[in-house]
C-alpha cells in the first residue's frame, strides 16, 4: 500500500506538542485514514519559538519528503512554515499549503522582531500550489481577524471560517482533511511503502 506524506509543524508554547496539537493531529490522522502518513515533528524549544530554528527544523523536514507532499502548520507553526516557504522555497513541489489559526505579521497584524512581514505572500508563493486558510470564530489566542489579513496577502487561497471554533478548530480537524482529500493528486515520489 502506498502513502501519501503530509508534514505537521506544531504551534508553540509550553507542552503544545504533547498536550494541545498531538489532538489535532490524532483528529487529522483518523479523517484522513490509512491512505496518509502524517509526520509530526517536535520543534526546537516550544515554549519560546525562534524563527530561525524553527526554521532549519523545518528545512530539515522538508529535505525528507517528496514531491506532492501536503504541509500544514498550526499557529505560530503556520506563521514560520508560510515565510519559511517564501524566504527559502523547497526543491519539491508541494501539493498543498494548509495554515490553521496562523496568526499574522504585518500590517494589521502581529509585529515581530524576527519574521519578515507576511504581507508580500501571495507573488512569492507557487502560483500552481493549492493554499487553504481555517480560522475560527472563537480563537481567543490568534485573532479572528487574522485570516482576512491572509486572504489579502494571499488572494489565490481557499479562505475557511469557521464559526465557533476555537485556536484548536476544536480538535476536529474534518474540514481540513476533507479539503486535503480533494486534491486527490499522488505525485508517485511522494509515496512510500507501508511496511505490512
């Protein structure tokens, strides 16, 4: 059997990986079902991300996979997988970009001392690569608002509002994996065996 790959970059904060996003991968892996390997890195010193090694874990994740790969990041993982991509674009191609609750930096955003604006997003981004934002209504952590600054610099993406929910999309990720599973595209070295 065959897999397609999909790498999850955590948001951060103290116990994040272990405590609040290992739900919302959990979700996403029994949406998905077995026809998708999920990779769920822990990232360099969560309770206080810094772009650059957040950045190079990235990096160094992405050098594992191959082409037609879906990324999604939660977060601040959204945030620094996003300028990630544009400041150092990956030799694969990417099947599909998924930000989940991404705060934004910028104009109208967050400020950042370490992040380039994000506001430049949309014409340094693969014109052919699927890009899909989820906000919900509820996140007391990234503001709502956030996702219109996103969909502004981002004008080729598939916006996702989702009333009444919160930072963790309430740990029910059916949206997500509904638009992954739509893509339907496997790039054949983007599939590994599933050891029987």
């Amino acid at each position: 059997m065959l897999t397609n790959q999909v790498l999850f970059i955590q948001g951060g904060g103290e116990g994040t990986h272990d405590e609040w996003d290992n739900e919302i991968v959990e979700s996403l892996e029994r949406e998905l079902g077995p026809d998708y390997a999920v990779r769920y890195p822990r990232m360099p010193h969560e309770a206080d991300p810094k772009y650059a090694d957040w950045k190079a874990a990235i990096k160094r994740e992405l050098a594992g996979l191959g082409d037609g790969a879906i990324l999604i990041g939660h977060s601040i993982g959204g945030t620094i997988l996003i300028r990630t991509l544009t400041d150092d674009p990956p030799k694969l191609t990417v099947g599909g970009i998924f930000l989940i609750a991404a705060p934004f930096v910028g104009d109208g955003g967050w400020h950042s001392e370490e992040i380039e604006t994000l506001s430049d997003l949309g014409r340094n981004l693969p014109e052919q690569t699927p890009i899909y934002l989820y906000h919900g209504s509820k996140d007391e952590t990234a503001p709502f608002g956030h996702i219109d600054l996103y969909a502004k610099a981002i004008p080729q993406a598939v916006v996702r509002r989702l009333s009444g929910r919160d930072h963790q999309l309430n740990n029910d990720m059916s949206e997500v994996a509904a638009d992954i599973r739509r893509l339907g595209t496997v790039h054949p070295s983007s599939v590994r065996p599933v050891p029987q």
